[in-house]
C-alpha cells in the first residue's frame, strides 16, 4: 500500500501542503467535471465535493472519466470510486441532484472555490448567477470546447472578479459539432490548473 | 459604453434586456456585470444602460 505523501511526491513540493487543507466543488460530472476532479484527486486536494444528478451512459465514453463498468451507475458514484482507487487518502463528498436556482447557493455555500462543469448553456447561467450573488466565492466556468479546432483557441479568462472562463465560446449542439475527449480534457485543464492557482492565492489567469 | 471591452455608441437609453436582445444574446444564457457589479437576471427589463457605463456580458454555450 501507499500513502498520501508517497502519491503527491512529484508535486511542487512548497504546494501540496497548500492543495491538503484545500477544498473544492464540482457541480457536473460530464467531460469537465469528471476530469477536473481525477486531476484534483490526482494531486492531492484534501477535499472535493462532486455534484450530479445523472447516470453513466454509453455515450459519455468517448469523454467522461469512466469505463463501461459503470454504465448505469450515477456518475457521483463512479467517480467516487474511482477517486478512491486512484489516491484513497483525500476526503470525497457526493451529492445526487439537479442543481437548480432555488438550491444553488445552499448547495454550494460551504465551499469558497467552485468549477461549473454543466453541459447545458442555461444551467451554466443558472448556477453562475446564483454563486455571483455571494460576492466571496469564486467560480471557475467553462464556455466552449466543442470540435478538434485548435487546442490553443481555448483560454482562461478571468471575466469578473469573481468568475474566469475556460473555453473557446464556440457552441456545441447548437453548431452541429460533436464534443470529443482531447479539447473537452484541455478545457477540465485548463480549469482545473486554475483552480490550482486560486488555492495558492494567485488571482491572475 | 464599453460592452466587454469595445466602445460602442448608444443613441438612446435603453434597458439590460433590450440591448441583449438587440445584439442577438439569449438572456437565459448570459450572466452581466454592470459597472463592476452582477446583476440579477430578475433586474434586467429595468436596469437602464447610460453611455457612460461599462457592461461585461459572459455568454454560456453548450458542452462539457
């Protein structure tokens, strides 16, 4: 067996005991979610807590963060496990349910660090607009990341002082294009690296 | 006013919701800062834009 400090040795070193007495919420378990929160796990923040309402299916394979094993099983579920698997020493919280206006920001209100990592433009909106009311949170959101255009159109972008965006803008559904594993994993990326920073304090993209 | 950056004239006052709707956003897709403040997506038929304010309009499409 190991243990946390065995995991995390390849760290920055002066950040792990930052990322250990860290906590974090993922509202979404999709390509983004379930990505940002292996990345996380990975690296040792002491605490995530993962929000979903649905189940793992077929057609989540080509980019989720799961394996046919968990066809069917609710996706806080999967990725609870799988967390468990890959560093068993960090705190992971599920909760099963749809995230909507009227229970956001009580869902949320324990945690000073969020990723929005829905699929769907109206919920993102929803769950932004909620968290923003509470002036000391920060969200880390994503907006675009549909296609094989270039990996390097996707940004970071701090928007408001309390929100950054990680995406292209470019839509999904909507334009006809598909979501593929390689730019929805840059986008969890590019959110998820950020995360890290703001867990360092370092405010600037 | 300054709409994410770029200047753009206005020729009359003109709500929140309006001007979205004119420059072809989906009111249930954004979210706005007005002067650096959030605004509340109920405020947005009376929040009325004057030239001199600065808006950051965040625009959400689909995927992830």
């Amino acid at each position: 067996m190991t243990d946390y400090d065995s995991i995390t040795a390849r760290n920055v070193p002066e950040a792990t005991t930052v990322l250990k007495s860290a906590k974090v919420a993922i509202a979404g378990l999709g390509g983004l979610g379930s990505n940002i929160a292996v990345m996380l796990a990975r690296i040792g923040v002491g605490k995530l807590f993962l929000v979903d309402f649905d189940k793992v299916e077929p057609s989540n394979l080509n980019r989720q963060h799961y394996n046919t094993k968990h066809l069917g099983m609710y996706k806080t579920e999967a990725l609870k496990n799988q967390i468990g698997l890959i560093n068993p020493f960090i705190e992971t919280e599920i909760l099963t349910i749809k995230v909507e206006e009227e229970n956001a920001a009580e869902i949320f209100a324990d945690y000073r660090i969020v990723c929005e990592a829905f699929d769907n433009p109206q919920y993102k909106s929803i769950l932004v607009n909620a968290l923003l009311q509470n002036g000391n949170t920060k969200i880390v959101a994503a907006s675009g990341m549909a296609g094989f255009d270039s990996a390097n159109r996707i940004k970071t972008e701090c928007r408001f002082e309390n929100l950054y965006v990680c995406g292209d803008y470019v839509p999904a559904a909507e334009g006809g294009i598909g979501l593929m594993a390689p730019r929805v994993a840059i986008c969890a990326g590019h959110q998820a690296n950020m995360v890290v920073r703001l867990i360092m304090n370092i405010k600037k993209v | 006013m300054c709409v994410n950056g770029i200047q753009i004239a206005l020729e009359r006052q003109i709500s929140l919701q309006d001007f979205l709707l004119k420059e072809g956003y989906n009111t249930s897709r954004v979210a706005v800062e007005k002067n650096g403040g959030i605004i509340s997506k109920k405020s947005f038929e009376t929040e009325m834009l004057n030239d001199n304010d600065k808006l950051e309009i965040v625009n959400f499409v689909g995927g992830g």
